[in-house]
C-alpha cells in the first residue's frame, strides 16, 4: 500500500523534486546540502541505499560536512550495517563534538552490536549535551533492560516521561521493565497509557497479554495477543503465548491452531513442537504429540521430565 506523506515530508520532497527538475532540464550545479536533502527524502520512504548514495555524494562534494556523514550513518544503521554506521558517527563527532544526536545513534549502533557499555556511555554524553533529550532517556533504558538492569530502565523511562508524557514507546518499555521485575499491576498500568495513546500499538497490547498471563488472567491475555494478531499477522509470539493460553484454558483445537501457525513462520523452534505435543497429549492423539516430541528433541529442545513420563503412561509407549 502506498505511504501518505506526512506534511513534514511534503515539505522536504517538493524542494528535491524542484533540484531535479533543475538538474534535467538547465544542468545546474547540485549543492551538498541539496545532495542531503536528498538523502532525507530518499531514507524517509525507506530506500536507504538510494538515500547512501546522496549523502556519498554531499561528502565527496564537502568532506567536513558533518550532518551528511550522520545522515548517512543513520541509513546505514538501518541497514543494520553497524560497522559503517559507528564510522560515519564517529567523522560526524570528530568534525563536531556536541553533536548530541550523533552521540545518541552511535549508542543505538553500539546497544545493537551488544557493546553496552560503550553505548551507555555514549546516551549519557548525549544527555550532558542535551539534558531533554527524550530519545536518549528511552535508548539508554533499553540498554539497562538488556544488561538486566531493570530498575535503572524503568528509571530512565520515568525521566523520559515527564519530558514527553505522550510518549508511547516509553510507556510500553517501562511496562516491560516492570513485567522483569515481576511489578505486574504497575506493567499494565503502562501499557494501557501506551494504548490508549496509540490504539494501534502491537507491541503493547504483547506485552500486557503477558503480564495478565502470570497474573492467570487468561481470556484477557488471550483478547490482548488477539488484537496484536490484528494489527500485526506476522507477530509470531503472539501466537505461540495465546497458544499457550488455550493450552491453560484446555482449549486444545484452539492451542494447536496457534502452535501450527508459529511453525509455519519459524519451523525451527522445538520448543513450539513440545508445546504442541502437549495439546495433543491432551486431545489423547498420542501418535501425534510423540511426532512433535521426536521433532523437538532433533532440534535440541529439552522434554521436561514430568511430561514424558505423563505421556508414555497415557500411551503406553516409550517413544
């Protein structure tokens, strides 16, 4: 489906159409901030190669220009080519060290690479540049979450909240750091605010399915991965954790549904075949969960101990 452009992007686009305009038809000389500009509009509508192949040009053309070497670094980072990325981050602070935003994805770079430290590192010199910057707050929390600090994530969205209490994305990670830290209420607290700020939110519609999982609130964790199925098809969790919640529930048809849907996105997870086996055990189809047993041990998956033994008394197999 075709993107609408935003009025933000409309006003970037018109003036780059008018530079090629200008290029076809008089064959004039193309600036480097043109060449940027170009590369903006080019990586807003997702086409990062054509948005590298600008910014390459606006440093060839001005190789001290540090913005370009950002932008480009950002396309790059969404590439997920984090190695380029870091080096143009790194010429866009060598030519201007308070580039708090630099300072900022060369973190994002960093934390993606798993080199937390480094990115920590990098969010709180953005911070020290930018004492609001809200963006930082959020990636630096991310990177807490992911070392296990929880409380530190949990911190740092509270700071980026009180900056932005708008910010979906910030509500939905705090409620994420607090499902961690097993502050279940308090998650879900979150994630209605992200919600209710953003209906059409996926991941936090998961996450609260989550939260009222372990809280054995399992119609409504069911209703949650639901509607994140209708909003995301493809979000492969939501259907293995309702699968689950069926499972619970005894809803086995149901459970074995979502369990062969999440096998048909990824078939190389053993334990989503256990889980179905299980479903089966339960419909007393045993020929079928000992298959899925058998695919799950061939994949590494681990069989708790319990369930086997539960199953070859039912069956009166040994495998």
């Amino acid at each position: 489906m075709a993107r609408v452009c935003s009025k933000e992007m409309f006003k970037r686009i018109v003036p780059v159409l008018g530079m090629v305009v200008c290029l076809f038809l008089v064959g004039c000389a193309v600036t480097p901030e043109e060449y940027n500009t170009l590369g903006i509009a080019y990586n807003d509508r997702g086409e990062h190669d054509k948005a590298i192949l600008e910014y390459d040009r606006a440093v060839k053309a001005s190789p001290l220009f540090a913005e370009a070497y950002y932008n480009r670094g950002r396309a790059y980072g969404s590439k997920r080519e984090y190695d380029r990325a870091i080096r143009d981050f790194n010429k866009a602070l060598e030519i201007w060290p308070l580039f708090s935003e630099a300072y900022n994805n060369r973190g994002a770079a960093r934390g993606a690479m798993g080199q937390y430290e480094l990115a920590l590192s990098d969010f709180s010199r953005a911070l020290e540049l930018k004492p609001k910057y809200v963006q930082a707050y959020v990636n630096r929390g991310l990177v807490y979450y992911d070392k296990g600090q929880h409380e530190q994530a949990v911190s740092d969205y509270a700071r980026a909240l009180e900056i932005n209490p708008k910010f979906a994305e910030a509500y939905c990670n705090r409620g994420a750091a607090y499902n961690a830290i097993e502050e279940y209420d308090k998650a879900i607290l979150d994630f209605n605010r992200a919600i209710a700020i953003n209906p059409k939110y996926a991941q936090a519609y998961y996450d609260r399915g989550r939260a009222y999982a372990v809280k054995d609130q399992h119609d409504a964790a069911i209703s949650d991965y639901a509607k994140t199925l209708e909003i995301d098809k493809d979000f492969t969790k939501a259907y293995y954790y309702r699968g689950r919640a069926y499972g619970v529930k005894g809803e086995y048809d149901k459970a074995i549904a979502d369990f062969s849907e999440v096998i048909a996105l990824n078939a190389g997870d053993g334990e989503v075949y256990c889980n179905r086996g299980v479903a089966y055990a339960g419909k007393r189809q045993f020929d079928k969960a000992w298959e899925d047993v058998k695919k799950a041990v061939n994949l590494g998956h681990q069989i708790p101990s319990d369930f086997l033994a539960a199953l070859r008394a039912a069956s009166g197999k040994e495998g």
